[in-house]
C-alpha cells in the first residue's frame, strides 16, 4: 500500500513540528486515524472528552507554548462542536489549526448524514484562512498556508478533508500549469519601528509628568524593556487580562489588572495620569482609560489593525514591543521628579494590604479571596494558571499576585465558560515539567470541568511533573451572573436560572484515581494547598466557598456598595449575607492601614 493523504498530512505535521493534536474521533475522519495507527501515533493523538474542549486544549497549548496548535475532529456535528474553542483563539488572537472531516465527495450536495456546508460554517472562525481539499495534489500547499496564516496572523485556520479523500494515494503537485507547489518553515522578522516615529513617542513621553503604561499579552517577550521604561519614566504599569503575566505583581510599581476585574491602583493610576503608553494590549473598555482629553498618549503594536482602535493616540507605532521599547530607550531621559512613582507605589502597597484584609474576613464558610490569597505565597515560581470565566475570573485578576517566571492565560475576549480545564491540559502537553493550577467556578466545572478530569486521568503519568490541580470554588452558585443581575439589572437572584445541583466533586477525582481534598473551613486552605502542592498526581481542590462575597469594581465607593445593599434587601434570597460580606469586606479600605 503506497503513502495515503492521511498518511501525508500527518508526515507534514510532523515536518511542520507539531507534536500533539487534540481532537475526538468519527468516521469522518477514519482515514485520518487509519494513517495515526501507521504512523505509531506521532505527532500523539491526545484525546478529549468532546471536541469544543479538544480546542481549548489546542488553545491552551498555544497560548503556553508559543507554537500553533493543532485539533481535530471528525465532520457534521464534531465540526461544529469546535467551534467556541475556535472563536476563543480568534478573539485573543491565537494560532490554531483545525483538520476537519467531511462526508465524501460523491454524496456532498446530496442531503447526505451529516452533511454541512463546513466552508461556509468555518467562514467567520476562519476567517484568516479556510480551505477544502478536494485532489491530493492540493494538499501540501493548503496545510502549509493554514500553518504559516495561522502563525502569521495569529489566528485559527482550518483544513476541511473529505472522507474518501484521506485514503487517496498521495501523489504531490508537479510542475505543470495550475499546481501549486509548496514548502516549509518561515523565519520571522522582528518588526522594527519607524525612527520619526519613535522619536516623536519619546519627545511625547518625555514631557509628561503623570506617566501610566498598560502592557498587554503582546509585551509578553518585553520584561526587561518594560522594566527599564517604567523606570525611566517613572510611571507605574497597569495589565490587560491577557497580559497578567507580562511583569510580576511584586514589582513594586506594578498596579495590576485593569478594567470591570483590575485593581484599585490601576483605576488611580488611569485616573490620574497625563500621558499613556500602550503596549501590546487591544484592552477593550475604554471607560477605564484616561478620560478623552486627560492624556497624551503612544500606542505600539505589532499588528497595525489595532493601532489608534481604544482612544485618540497621538502616536501609533507599529512595530515589535521589545524592538520598538530598545528604540525608545536611548531617547528617553530619566525623570528626576519621582513623586508621582512614589504616589503609586504607595497605591499599590496599600492595595495588597487590602486584599489581604478583604481575603481574611470570615465568610461562609470560606471567603473566596483567601482561596487565592493563600495561593499567592505558596505557587512555584514556574506555575502556570488558568482560570475559568465566572467569579474565579475576578479573583484570579485581583487577588493572584504572580511571581518569578508564572503564566497565567484564561478566555480573555470571548470569556467563554468551560477552557480552565482544558487550558490546563495544553499547559501540561506543552510543559510537561512545571505545574499547572485550574481555578473553576462550579458551573464550569459542572459544564464539561467533571469530564475533561477523566481525560487527565488519561495523561497523567506521562507528564515530567505530574503535578496539576483543580481547585473548584463550590457555592452552588452562577456566582457571576448572580452578582451582573444585581448590579447591572437592579433584579434580585433568580434561584431558578442560577441555583446549581449539589455535586461532590471530591468524590468523583477520588473515583477515578486523582487525589482529592475537601476544604470547609478557612484555616483549611493553606495546608490543603502545601498538600496539592506536594501531591504525587494531580488534584483536585474542592472548596466551599461563600457566594455571598461581591466581585466589587475598583471605581466602588462605599455609598455605591451601601446603596446596592439596600436594593438587595427588597428581595433577593441571600440578601443579609451579600450585604453582611459587603459591607465587611468594603470596610477594609476604609481601615488604617500600615503605610
């Protein structure tokens, strides 16, 4: 038997470098599989529990590994199944590859079992790149242009192959007219900044006095350039979502997350700045930026699609972060006036001082934040997190203080449920030696959290550090929606939508050989959290958590948080424990603190 199409596509696969694809079988892509068992399972076939999670593996891959990755699945519904975790790397601009089955072509356009127009079904996902292949001359060309679009523009693509296709004798193009040929690999450039531009930026930058930047996860690859401008402006960094692990939260002059989740110091520090620089961030809420006319500002980017998008820069440099930062860096003159960093170093040290507080005042039975208080001081300097959408998402941003060389990733722009745990499994293909934390609210975990646990049930054994842990934040509670319905609709909860079945969600870790803690009460969680930890397996957490505890916005004042108490009181079921924990952990700003 000669090389197949399947047998093809996997070879390019592995030429390209890939090394895992997550996907779920189906006989639309028999073939496909067919040519896995030849190929002794290389690159490795990493099966998931549903074919939307085999994407956000592929996601989460990416998003840790910094390479494309790679997910199938099989035609008709399994198609369609990957389609959230597709739009999850689209919004935030991942590079991932879908290889996609397709009934057979002699049936298409027959009203055949599931047969679904998949170019036209992909055509928004994909919109960077989707192709079917109909010859098997035709196929190198559309892999190798779905890998290199889907590096390039940082986004899905995806590869439609039809059944009987895949088990077509391969034969490349050859060098007549209307074949395409096609080849491997790309050297990337570092894209260098215009010189006028950039000094502009630095004659702009250097005048102000109040200078605030916001890095987004596109100074990721810009530590130490960031590090050296901040100082020499003398301002303080605020982080987009995506960008929480960009510099480390015991910098002192760094202020956190920004935005609806961000801190209080970086709501000061927007507040009162009057000059901006953006580095790789497209932070969407400009409500939370300097008002219109407060600041000058500079914008750098990489892609000039989302220069100039969020607020009126001055100057939109398009260029590579660390590359445009090093061209800034000898223009800039240090500022000699530091009262402004000090103001927001004070800032900063009096909010973590705060959320300390906030972590430690008693709940029922366990406050939320000291979940993630407790957390802070004991991960690895080389965790890497990730965090379901929810009220997990708001802790995650606020109270999680990274350190050392930690990543952290969670559905920033789409803000789907349900990717924490799958996240976590790419994080664990793509670093098999460092350990993985999950923080997930119990509606994700319920969702699809439960059973993408049997898939590291699965994997476990082959990981360097086997070392990965689900801490589900239980409250029996949509605790988010709860909260958006109080204070964006003025309604109060509705148990019927929000209230969830009670889960043990131990019991069912322990029932398939992980290692399971139940906490239930607060002086629980710093040992439980040495004990996951040091496990042996992975973990899963199962903490009550009290759902009463407000992800309150840093722009609350207190009359506000007062003000939306007495609306609770006119009917919401939990009513006296929202404005009890409140009003305690609102308090804690109010209280002398030690600087």
């Amino acid at each position: 038997m000669g090389q197949t199409v399947g047998d093809e596509i996997l070879a390019r696969l592995r030429e390209w470098g890939v090394e895992y694809v997550f996907g779920y079988p189906g006989d639309g892509i028999n073939g496909l599989l067919a040519a896995w068992g030849r190929a002794d399972d290389s690159p490795r076939f990493v099966q998931a529990r549903h074919e939307e999670m085999a994407a956000f593996a592929a996601v989460g891959y990416a998003k840790f590994a910094g390479r494309v990755g790679v997910c199938a699945a099989t035609s008709g519904p399994g198609a369609i199944h990957l389609l959230n975790g597709l739009y999850d790397a689209k919004l935030d601009h991942v590079p991932v590859v879908a290889l996609v089955g397709q009934t057979n072509r002699s049936a298409m356009g027959g009203s055949y079992q599931q047969e679904v127009d998949l170019l036209s079904l992909f055509k928004d996902v994909a919109s960077a790149y989707v192709q079917m292949v109909t010859v098997p001359e035709q196929l190198p060309n559309v892999l190798d242009r779905a890998i290199r679009i889907a590096l390039a523009e940082r986004a899905p693509t995806c590869v439609i192959i039809p059944a009987d296709v895949q088990e077509l004798d391969y034969s490349p193009p050859t060098h007549d007219f209307k074949m395409v040929p096609s080849s491997l690999g790309t050297h990337w450039p570092a894209v260098s900044p215009d010189d006028v531009g950039v000094r502009a930026a630095a004659d702009l930058l250097n005048a102000g006095t109040k200078v605030a930047i916001l890095a987004g996860q596109g100074a990721r690859g810009a530590r130490g350039e960031l590090v050296e401008v901040a100082d020499l402006l003398g301002a303080g960094v605020a982080k987009a979502l995506l960008g929480k692990d960009v510099l480390p939260d015991d910098l002192p002059f760094v202020t956190g997350a920004i935005g609806l989740l961000g801190t209080r110091p970086s709501y000061e520090l927007m507040r009162d700045c009057d000059t901006l620089l953006t580095v790789g961030s497209n932070f969407p809420y400009s409500q939370f930026l300097p008002e219109l006319d407060q600041a000058r500002a500079v914008q750098i980017d990489v892609d000039a699609r989302y220069l100039g998008l969020r607020y009126p820069y001055e100057i939109n440099l398009a260029g590579d972060a660390a590359a445009t930062l090093r061209a800034l860096i000898p223009l800039l003159t240090r500022k000699q006036d530091r009262s402004w960093r000090e103001t927001v170093e004070t800032n900063v040290a009096r909010w973590w001082e705060t959320v300390e507080r906030e972590a430690r005042v008693d709940g029922k039975p366990i406050n939320p934040m000291l979940l993630f208080w407790e957390a802070s001081t004991r991960l690895p300097d080389n965790a890497i997190l990730a965090a379901d959408s929810g009220s997990a998402a708001n802790w995650y941003a606020r109270d999680l203080r990274f350190h050392g060389n930690m990543r952290g990733s969670l559905s920033g722009t789409l803000a789907s449920m349900g990717p924490a745990v799958p996240y976590g499994i790419g994080a664990k293909f793509a670093h098999p030696d460092r350990p993985v934390v999950v923080f997930e609210g119990d509606g994700a975990m319920q969702m699809n959290g439960l059973a993408e646990l049997i898939t590291i049930a699965r994997y476990w054994r082959e990981w360097a550090d086997p070392r990965l842990v689900v801490a589900v934040l239980h409250n029996n509670d949509l605790n988010q929606v709860t909260w958006e319905m109080r204070a964006m609709q003025g309604a109060p909860k509705f148990a019927q939508s929000q209230s969830l079945p009670e889960v043990n969600y131990a019991a069912f870790a322990a029932s398939i050989g992980l290692t399971a803690i139940a906490v239930d009460e607060p002086g629980q969680i710093g040992p439980a959290w040495d004990a996951a930890l040091a496990a042996d397996r992975p973990v899963v957490l199962d903490v009550r958590t009290d759902p009463d505890f407000p992800p309150i916005p840093p722009h609350a004042t207190f009359e506000q948080a007062r003000a939306t108490a007495a609306a609770l009181l006119k009917g919401d079921e939990n009513r006296w424990g929202v404005v009890s924990a409140g009003l305690r952990a609102k308090a804690q700003e109010l209280l002398p603190h030690r600087g």
